[in-house]
C-alpha cells in the first residue's frame, strides 16, 4: 500500500494546510526557507486562493 503523504513534497503538505486556512508548523517554515522559497508570500497566495474557493463554493450552495 502507498502512503501518499509520505511522497507528498513539503510545500505540497504546505500549500495543502494554507488552502484550508491553516498554519504550518516551524520545522516546515524552516525546511521550506532552506529550499529558498519565501514562505510570508506562499502562504499568503495559498491563503487567499482557499479563501476565494470557500467564498465561491458557499455562495453557490446558497
């Protein structure tokens, strides 16, 4: 059986966790960092990308 969080990349799990509002913890911050992303401004688009997605699928099941 394939563990699929275990293939998933760090900023796949990063991305995945800011969609849905969340926050990611610093160990991941961290390796994200040392792999030369700008984490304030993924987190910031991946945020406001989930953000938008929530508001369209609620006003549509409204």
């Amino acid at each position: 059986m394939t563990n699929h969080n275990a293939m998933q990349s760090t900023l796949g799990k990063a991305i995945a966790i800011w969609a849905t509002g969340g926050n990611i913890n610093f160990a991941m911050a961290t390796e994200l960092r040392e792999q030369g992303y700008d984490v304030a401004s993924l987190a910031h688009a991946h945020r406001r990308f989930g953000e938008r997605e929530y508001a369209k699928n609620t006003e549509a099941a409204h």
